[in-house]
C-alpha cells in the first residue's frame, strides 16, 4: 500500500486524538504504529490506553514534564533533537506502516527542528511509509508538500469559560 504525508492543524481541538484515532484504525488493519510525541513528556490518558495495543503501536515522547509554552530550555533542544534522530531511522527503516509525529509543528515552531527535518522526512520515507504531522502553527512548507491537510478550527471552546483540561477529555 503507498503511504502517504498527512498533517492535522489549526487553533482547534482534537490534532492529537484525531492521529490516534487513525493509530487504532490501522491496527485494526493488521499495521504497526510508532507515535513520537514532541514537546510533551507528562503523562495523558492516551498513553495509558495505547500501552494496550503494544507492540502493535509505540509511542516515545521526546520532551520534558511541562509543555513548551514560550521560550525553550536547552533541554528541550536536546531531547527534540535526539528524538528526530531516532525517529528518521526508524521511518527509514520501513519497520512501522504509519509514524505519526505529533506536535512536530510546534516543535518546528520554537524551532526545536527546522521545517527542513520534516521536508527530509518526507523525501527519505519508504514508499509504503504513512507519516502523519500534528500540532498548530504547520510551516507553509510543510502544509505545501503533504497530501492531505486538516485544519480544526476553534469554533467554540469551555476553555473561555474557564474550564481547566479534564481527565479523559482534555488529557
């Protein structure tokens, strides 16, 4: 099966589950799944659940216990950086059908990793290999070279009402 370059953006809710969302339904189909998650390192629900389906799926976070907000630490530089690495071998290898790399804009973003790394991705995946890129902010770049992009747009959100992220919903 051809694998093809999908990117989930926007300012709205739902980038992340949307990827996982496609993470079980390839299971479903008999492939394997690596989800490498940028900029987070805390623990949220999914992984909880996804620890269910290994080693059908894996999933590697390649950031510290709090979410990049403003300006990086170093250490955010370093995990991103190394995770990148790991993550370009193991597309490369063709091991796993769909890699989904998520929060990889914001991470090119704070330029924790340059448009350029995703565009090499790309360009150095094996055929068969589905990449699939989330998170806000996606480089025009990146958004010109995939096949499919999906943007969620805030159209309402309770989190202007002061609601805080809940277990199981938000994280």
């Amino acid at each position: 099966m051809k694998g093809y370059v999908q990117v989930y953006t926007g300012d709205g809710k739902g980038k992340t589950t949307a990827a996982i969302g496609l993470a079980v339904r390839a299971v479903g189909a008999g492939l394997k799944v690596f989800i490498g998650q940028f900029v987070k390192g805390m623990d949220y629900s999914e992984l909880k659940s996804l620890e269910r389906f290994s080693p059908q799926i894996i999933v590697k976070q390649y950031g510290r216990a709090k979410f990049v907000h403003s300006k990086p630490a170093e250490e955010d530089f370093t995990v991103a950086r190394a995770g990148y690495a790991e993550i370009k071998e193991i597309v490369k290898s063709g091991q796993y059908d769909l890699v989904i790399l998520d929060e990889a804009n914001i991470a090119v973003h704070f330029k924790l990793l340059s448009v350029e790394d995703l565009l090499a991705l790309i360009n150095e995946k094996p055929d068969s290999v589905e990449l699939v890129f989330t998170g806000r902010k996606a480089d025009p770049k990146l958004v010109e070279k995939a096949d499919l992009v999906t943007e969620m747009r805030e159209v309402k959100h309770y989190y202007s009402e002061g609601v805080s992220a809940r277990e199981g919903i938000e994280k």
